[in-house]
C-alpha cells in the first residue's frame, strides 16, 4: 500500500525532527532557568510544576480528543507547542524583570501538549505499523531519534559556550529554542502529511468519569499500589536534588557549557549501552533483583557527586548513574506489565502511575527549593559550617537520606510477580521515549488497538491486542 510505506518513511523522518525539540527542552531547561537567573527556590518549581500539569494533560487527554479527530488534534497541539518554544527563545532577548516565571509557564504549556499528544500518537502508530515490522520499524526509529538529539544535545552545548565567550549567552538561548521550534513544525507539517486510517472512527461518548472509574479499580490491587507508591515515592525524593545537579556544575564547579552537556552525554549513552544487559539479567533473575541492585545504588548518587570536582570522576560518576537508571527503568516497568491483571488496560494502570509519580516529582521538587532556600537555618540546626557545606550540599545529603528510607521501607513489600509470558509485541510496546541524564530514560508504550469489523474491511491484516 503506498499511503503506509509513505506514512511510515514520514514518521521516520518526524522522529528526527521532533528530536531537535526534545533534546532541547530535556536537557536544556534547567540551564536555560539558570541563565535568566532563577533562585535555588525558583529551580524547583522549573522541575515541578511543568510535570505535573503535564500528568494532568495525560489524564484528560483520552476524553479531550474524543471530541476531534485525531490526527488534526495531534498537529494542532504539535504547533502549538512549537509556538511556546519559540516564546521561549523571545523570551531570552526580551529577558523581562519576572522572565523565570514567564518561563516556567510556558514549560506548564511544553509539558501539557507533549502529553496530550503521546496517548494518540501510540494509539496511531499502533494501528498502523504492520506487525511484521514492529520491531525493525521502531528500533531504527529509537536510533534515528537518540542520534538526533545527541547531535542537537552536543550542538546546543558548543553554541552556547560560544555565545557565553562572546559575552551573549541570551543570544546562543534564543538561536537553540528557535531551531527547536523550527523543527516541531517540520514534525507538525510531516505529521499532516502522514495518513490515519482510524480518523473518522471516533467514538464520541468517551466520558472522563469513565477513566476516573477505570483508575479507582485499578488503585484497589494491592500489588500494584504498592508498586506505585514505591516508584512516585522514589521520584519524588529524586526531585529533591535532581534541579541542583546543573546549578552545581555550571555555578559553582563553573563547567562551560559544552562541559555541562559531554557529562549529561556520558550518562545518557551508558543508559543506551546497558539496556541489554539489564533486559537479559531481568528475564534470567527476574525483575525484583534488578530493581533492589539499582534502588540501592541510586540513593549513592548525589552524595558521590560532593567527593571530588575532578572532570573525569564525575564523568565516571555520571556512567554509574546512567547504568543505574537504566536498569531501575527497565525493570519497573517489566514489573508493571507482569503485577497487572491480565487482560486488563496497561495504559490505565502505566497513566495512573505516571500521574502519581508527577505528583509526587512535583512535592519533591518544591520541597527541594524549601531545602535549600532555609539550608543556612538547617545546618546552624545541626551546628555545621554553612561556608563549608551550603545549601547545594544540604539538598544533596537530604536527597541522599530519603531515597534510602524509601528503598529500606517498600523493597521488602514488593513481592517477585509470577512472569507473565512475554510476545514479541513487547519489545514495541516498551520503546525509548526520551533521555535525561539526572533522572534516566523515559520508556514510552503503545497502545495498540483492537481488531473489529471496520478495521478489517481497511486492512487484512490489522494488529491485534495482545494487552
């Protein structure tokens, strides 16, 4: 069919453009906040409050649609949030007196169209790529993209340390934010082009009482609360410091920023590297005792940071963290797949979780700010030296002692699932979203839909639902 082979080389193609977005808004953020001169207190809620309205965005994101067809909400919201990026780069020339918070509201409206576009771009993909292909299709396409944003990630660096030589460090912002909207509306334009088969099938009577029902059933398993709350606790308590990790390095360590982004990329390619190895370790073992080894690494990390400004060791430090994350995020969410009722609606239970998890980044992250903004009071209470500690050392060691009490109060309740077998489907269904090199990768899953009456008239070989 040539509507599909041309849809499918236009998502190709969409991947790398939207890539140029993503990796900006990733891994830039806190830095860009840092740069318009936002307070230790401001930095939690730039961490905080965009990820929370964007769990928000998710939540609504099936009932919102409902009411439209699918493929021109997703470019509607496409362009629109490449306007709010490039608000963004305005916005570094503009630098107006209250420019943290204009930021920090246009990254409530980045987060919340990125969410409710992610439901129905799975849901569109899934009923569209042909199941032979799945796995080729979406593995060149995770390559296609991490080479992207690594290219644009190492470029944003060299352009910005030139700019801040130059004395116009606002002016390397305002250029990197608007090749990222230039590229979301490449994405928007090839994503108009691309064809949905399902469009004119919507179902209009999608209520969200439905999906408020759905997650209360959901909330009663007890393996899965547990689960949940071990998780979005172990997000919050990350929260804490994970602002502070670019303050640290380009404030008081004085990293350039093309320093800033070679370390971020240090993480994000052991992330890559080690994926195999923790996915094959989890289905010999199981996925209990990757998420133990990990949870008891990761509450290390901040605190190893503080023993040495030396660039290599934080290098190395950095490689550590991207082998921890990886392994911690791969097998929580094999953990989710396996504890779920079978035959139950993964995307119900995989939103709930996100939703709690944003919840609970978006507590950490204020509570962080508070940290730090009162660590002068905190440590005279300890009777410490604040000239020889401050207040990034405090949010660190505060970060550093909750992780623990969480993986010491909820890795002894979570039990090892029997596992459920796993199709080939899965290997789709779990796919590289994006990377962050303080909080890991976002694994993203597809939804596919059900065979049925019209899909077959469309295709004869429509995929099936194997959740």
């Amino acid at each position: 069919m040539s509507w599909l082979r041309g849809t499918l080389r236009r998502s190709q193609q969409e991947a790398a453009a939207s890539s140029t977005m993503t990796a900006t808004s990733d891994n830039f953020f806190n830095a860009y906040a840092i740069s318009l001169g936002a307070s230790l207190g401001q930095m939690g809620w730039v961490a905080g409050l965009p990820q929370l309205f964007g769990s928000i965005a998710q939540l609504v994101s099936v009932w919102l649609a409902s009411h439209f067809s699918r493929k021109q909400f997703i470019v509607v919201c496409a362009v629109l949030q490449a306007l709010v990026v490039m608000m963004m780069g305005a916005l570094a020339a503009w630098a107006p007196d209250n420019a943290v918070w204009l930021f920090i509201a246009l990254a409530v409206g980045y987060h919340g169209f990125i969410n409710l576009i992610q439901p129905h771009w799975r849901a569109w993909m899934g009923s569209i790529v042909p199941k032979r292909r799945r796995g080729t299709f979406f593995a060149a396409r995770t390559r296609l993209t991490m080479a992207a944003s690594l290219s644009v990630f190492i470029l944003g660096g060299g352009l910005l340390t030139l700019s801040e030589h130059w004395g116009m460090t606002w002016l390397g912002f305002t250029l990197l934010f608007s090749l990222a909207a230039m590229g979301r509306f490449t994405s928007a334009w090839l994503l108009w082009q691309m064809h949905d088969p399902d469009d004119g099938d919507k179902d209009k009577d999608i209520a969200f009482v439905t999906t408020l029902k759905n997650f209360k059933l959901a909330w009663q398993d007890s393996c899965f609360r547990k689960y949940s709350l071990f998780v979005a606790s172990m997000q919050g308590m990350v929260a804490i410091s994970a602002p502070y990790f670019a303050v640290y390095m380009l404030e008081v360590l004085h990293f350039s920023y093309l320093e800033f982004v070679i370390v971020s990329v240090a993480s994000i390619i052991t992330q890559f590297i080690s994926l195999r190895f923790w996915g094959r370790f989890s289905d010999k073992f199981g996925n209990r005792y990757v998420m133990v080894f990990t949870s008891c690494l990761i509450p290390s990390l901040p605190l190893l940071w503080l023993f040495s400004a030396d660039y290599g060791y934080i290098l190395l430090i950095q490689a550590l963290s991207g082998l921890a994350w990886s392994g911690f995020t791969l097998s929580t969410a094999n953990y989710l797949y396996d504890i779920r009722p079978h035959k139950s609606d993964f995307a119900t239970y995989a939103a709930l979780q996100a939703a709690l998890g944003a919840a609970c980044v978006f507590i950490g992250a204020l509570a962080g700010g508070a940290i730090s903004a009162s660590s002068a009071e905190l440590l005279l209470w300890f009777n410490q030296d604040e000239s020889l500690i401050g207040p990034i050392f405090t949010v660190f060691v505060v970060s550093t002692l909750l992780r623990s009490v969480v993986s010491y109060w909820f890795l002894p309740k979570l039990d090892e699932p029997k596992v459920r077998p796993r199709p080939e489907l899965l290997k789709l269904i779990f796919r590289i979203g994006r990377f962050n090199a303080i909080t890991g990768m976002s694994l993203d899953w597809l939804s596919v839909v059900k065979d049925n009456d019209k899909k077959s008239k469309k295709d004869p070989h429509p995929p099936q639902d194997t959740q």
